[in-house]
C-alpha cells in the first residue's frame, strides 16, 4: 500500500483511538436505545404526518404530493433537532474522560500524532452520529413514491444536519484538548448549544416583525434550523427577489442568497480550525508544568493562598456559606455572573429607551421584551440546575459527604444550607429579569413618564375592540412573586436528584427531564385556561413563569377568556392574586420537598 494512502487511513479509518471508541460504543446498550428511539421518533413522525395530510378515502396524486412534502419537511426539522440533541450526548466522554489530566498524559506517550489524536476523538465519537443520519435514508426515500419532493433538498437536509454535529462535535474536542472540560462542563456545553439555537432563533422572529411574510435575515446561515427552513419552506421563507440580490454588496448577496451554502461552509471551515487549534495545543499539555502562573515560579513561590491566607467570616450555617461565596469565587464565576447582571440591566434600559423615544413601535417593544426576559429567565433556570444537580452528587464523588457525615451537622442543616447558599448565590441573576419586569411595569404604571401614546395599543380581543396596556403594569407585583420561587423550587428539584444519584451527569439530565416535564405540563395548562376560562382562568395562568409573562405582555390572548367576561380590571386583580397564589404553592412545594429530603436522607445517602 502507498505511503500516502496508509498515512490517510491511519488518520481516521485505521485510527487505534477511532477503532477503540466505534468497537466500544457499538457494544453499549445506552448507545442502541438512542438510535433505537432515534428511529422510532421519525417514524412515528412520518407516519401521523402523512396521515394527517392524506387521510380520506378520495385522493388525487396532488394530494399524495402535498402529503410527501409535508412529511418530509417534519421529519427533516426533527432529524436536525435530534443530531443537535444527541451529539452533545455522544460528545460527553470527550468532555469527561479525555480532559482528565492523566488521560492526556498516558496519551501523549505513544506514538500517536497530534492530528491522530485529535481526528481520532472526534470522528470516533462522531461516527455514531454520522450512522444514524444514514440509518434515515429509507424514510426519505420513502417520501419519493408520493412526489413533491426533490432529490436535491433531501441531500441538502443531510449536509446541513452533518455539518452541524461536526461543528458540535469539534467544539466538544477543544474543550476536552483545552481541559476546560469536566463533568460540570457536560451539561454547560449542552446548555450553550441550546441557548445559541434560541437566541440566534429569536433574534431571527425580531428582525421579521412587521413584515408582510417571513423573509431570509442574517440569522438564517448561522442557525441550521432557519437554513433547513429557507431550504425547504422558501414560499413562507422567503429569499430576497433577484432584483435586490443584484443590486446587493457580493458578500451580503452571498450571505442573503445562499443560505444553506453559507452555512455548510461555515461549519466545516470553523470545524477545522477548531481541529487544528487542537492540534497545536496538544503537545502544549506536555510541557504544562502546573497551575502556578510563571511569574511565582521564577521566584521559587507556590500557588497564591497554598501557605497563608486571609481569615473569611463564615455565616451561621457553614454549608450555606461554602456554597454561596467560597467554591464561587473563581475570576470565571465572577465575571460571569456580574457581566450576566450587568448586560441584563443594560439591555433592559435600552430596551425601554427605545421604546420612549419612539424607535421600537409597541408591537416590537413587546416582542423583544418577551424574548429578553424569557432568555434570561432560561439561563438562570439552567444555571439553578447546574449547580443544584451536582450539589450533592459530587460531593459524593469526591468523599467530601462522607467527611460531612461524621461532623455535628444535622440533614436538615446540611439541606437548608445548600439551598440558601445555592439561592443567595443566585439571587443576583435572578433579580435581572425580575428587575427588568418591574422597571417595565412601573414604566406603564407611570404612563410613559408622560408619553400616553407608547403605554397603550388597540387590539382586538375575540370580536371586540379594546384598549389595552402595552404590558399590564400589574407585573411590578407579579414578577418578585412567581420567579424567584420558581427558581427556588428548580434548585430544590435539583438537589433532590443530585441527593438520589451517584453521578453528577445522570443526576442532571435526570432534573432536566423531570422540569422540562413539569414547566411544560403547567405552561399547557395555564395557557389553555387563560384563554377559555373566564375569571378563574387567569389566575390558573399564573401557575408557570412562562405563561405568566405571556398573560402580562400579550393579555388579549393569553387571557382571552377573561378579557371578553370580565374585562380589563378583572385581568388586573386575578393577575395579581394568581401569582401570590403561585408564589405561595412552590414556596409550600420546595418546603415539603425538604421535609421528604430531610426524613429520607440517611437511607438515600447510606443506599
């Protein structure tokens, strides 16, 4: 065999990492359920669309079409949402496993290249997400026996669901080559995935408010949901005409014409320089010589705070301080929870600014609060479940619980502490959305600070007419009442699985699962109730953060059903009593969850 080629080979196809990770994890049984559900969700998916569109005894080959179409287009949205699902879940180990110093350390002695090693991590965990896009192949050419669909739009659905795990997967690689990984990084790898989905996905909703249709925005090349959408919805999506793309600068032609092309090429291009930073930065690990910073160790000095330090004041409960202000006083954790608050408040006042002066009509200035506050409110939820999940769980991995077991602390010190350290420490974040509410609402209740015109708009509300509030100024009220016990009761979720697992990643997706179940059960409720339920059904409204937001910002169709009853006072007077009312069912809830905690915890610890 040629030199070249074998060289070629040995990089990805007869690579030892890559042949390693592919043996292994096509013999693990969490591996075929994910491709089993996989599977079984485009199917299913598949399977009710086609259904839905073609159902009845009488149909022509036009509807055979449509129906193909539209399969198509579901199980396409659902393939992309699932690659970008399950390849931080295959990426996991890369995360974990190779950001272990030690790790690195016995790799770095063989005679593997750093390109090796790299592509060998990559494409190796890679490879089962790769198979499982091929493994859906028959479903779409399922969809040609009906027509309507091209062939070139199924492979261009492929490329960008390709690119998109290879993107995610890269970036899982970095963080393990850069050990910014860990067990903890897992979940805040996949929770930026999510958050950079939502945000790029709300920015795009902005940016088309006031359009007649829905157009291309500079959004679409850079988020694979909005470049499958261009792709495949363009008479609802629509590109810019070729009259407007003529006249257009060539890179904003590109960029505006070619979306799916502009993405594809993105990924890919990023995903290698991320493969060869990598690379570079391997045989760096080598020649680390610990976590002292250079200029101590030209002086012979030792990490700062290794021989003496400063005495702290510890509050009456120790476990409450150690979790609110000693293991979060990293540079990182500082930043970044003070830059969040910083950034929180600033956008809300360039938010209202805009709104005063008239630049955001009342229509946008309700859409962009919504989507501010709702991606605030998501990052702090997901920051409580973070440091919650793994509250007890890793202490438990590291024997710190064990330690903690033979001291005079009682379970219900030990409990109450962690959730008033964990809340204490979040009570900054979760003032921004808060605060940002009720600068709002208190802004309304002002009226514009003498600007009538930009506190009210007229809308319909079912065949009526109504004046309403842009944002009902009862959320000054509604706001310190519903979130932070929301919050309180995420974080107390949290440490009851962090207390029942043995694993910092299982106990985590575990708290994900149960709240995503639990805020989507309360937002459909709520939502339904406010919008068919006279009097009764606002205050039910109140039961999710969520819905709450959604009843104070759009009441004429959140609340609907007490709008065309009772009018615009009794939607004041329910908001405000649905939310004390929630306010005091999680206070309650996160209560009897720490009494259970408390009861159960030498049999759960001990299990």
């Amino acid at each position: 065999m040629p030199v070249f080629v074998n060289w070629l080979l040995r990089l990805v196809i007869t690579n030892p990492i890559c042949v390693r990770l592919v043996q292994g994890g096509s013999r693990r049984a969490r591996h075929f359920y994910i491709r089993t559900g996989y599977l079984a969700a485009l199917i299913l998916v598949l399977i009710f669309v086609l259904l839905g569109r073609a159902g009845g005894s009488d149909l022509s080959y036009r509807d055979l079409a449509a129906a193909g179409a539209a399969s198509f287009q579901g199980v396409s949205y659902l393939q992309v949402l699932v690659i970008c699902l399950i390849t931080p879940v295959f990426m996991a180990g890369a995360i974990v496993q190779e950001s272990n110093p030690r790790t690195w350390d016995v790799i770095l002695t063989t005679p593997l290249s750093a390109t090796q090693i790299i592509l060998g991590n990559l494409f190796g965990r890679l490879f089962f997400v790769l198979a499982l896009l091929l493994s859906s192949l028959p479903l779409f050419a399922v969809t040609q026996y009906f027509g309507g669909v091209p062939g070139k739009p199924i492979f261009l659905s492929y490329a960008i669901a390709a690119c998109s795990a290879l993107l995610v997967g890269s970036i899982a690689v970095m963080l393990s080559v850069t050990r910014t990984g860990g067990r903890r990084a897992v979940f805040i790898f996949y929770t930026a995935v999510i958050a950079y989905l939502a945000t790029t996905f709300a920015i795009d909703r902005v940016l088309n408010i006031g359009s007649a249709t829905d157009h291309v925005t500079w959004m679409t090349a850079i988020n694979p949901f909005l470049a499958i959408r261009a792709l495949l919805e363009p008479a609802n999506y629509a590109l810019p005409d070729p009259v407007s793309l003529a006249a257009m600068p060539r890179s904003e032609r590109v960029w505006l014409g070619s979306p799916v092309a502009v993405y594809c090429t993105l990924s890919t291009l990023l995903s290698v320089f991320l493969m060869v930073f990598s690379a570079v930065s391997l045989r760096l690990i080598a020649t680390h010589t610990g976590n002292i910073p250079w200029y101590r160790r030209m002086f012979g000095l030792g990490t700062r705070g290794s021989l003496t330090r400063p005495p702290r004041h510890v509050w009456n409960n120790p476990v409450a301080w150690r979790e609110a202000m000693a293991k979060r006083q990293s540079l990182g954790k500082i930043l970044g929870r003070w830059g969040f608050v910083l950034l929180g408040m600033i956008a809300a006042l360039l938010l209202l600014a805009a709104h005063h002066s008239g630049t955001f009509t009342p229509g946008t200035f309700r859409y962009s609060l919504i989507s501010l506050v709702g991606a605030e409110l998501a990052i702090v939820s997901l920051s409580a479940i973070n440091m919650s999940a793994t509250a007890v769980s890793r202490e438990r991995e590291d024997g710190t619980l064990d330690l903690l077991l033979t001291t005079t602390i009682t379970p219900s010190a030990y409990l109450r502490g962690k959730l008033r350290g964990l809340f204490t420490y979040l009570l900054p974040m979760t003032a921004v959305p808060v605060v940002t509410m009720m600068l709002v609402g208190l802004y309304i209740a002002l009226h514009g600070l003498g600007t009538t015109n930009a506190t009210e708009l007229t809308t319909n509300v079912g065949t009526a007419s109504m004046t309403l509030p842009v944002v009902m100024p009862e959320v000054l009220v509604a706001a310190p009442l519903t979130i932070p016990a929301f919050i309180a009761f995420c974080v107390m979720v949290g440490l009851q699985t962090s207390l029942k697992s043995k694993g910092t990643i299982g106990s985590v997706v575990l708290t994900v699962s149960v709240l995503l179940i639990v805020f989507a059960i309360l937002s459909f409720c709520g939502q339904q109730a406010g919008e068919n339920i006279p009097i009764v059904g606002t205050i039910l409204a109140m039961i999710s953060p969520a819905t709450m937001l959604n009843g104070a910002i759009f009441p004429e169709s959140a609340l609907a059903g007490t709008l065309e009853s009772g009018g615009i006072s009794a939607v004041r007077l329910n908001l405000v009593i649905g939310s004390a009312i929630t306010g005091a069912i999680f206070t309650v809830v996160v209560y009897a969850m720490h009494m259970n905690m408390v009861r159960t915890f030498d049999v759960t610890v001990r299990r």
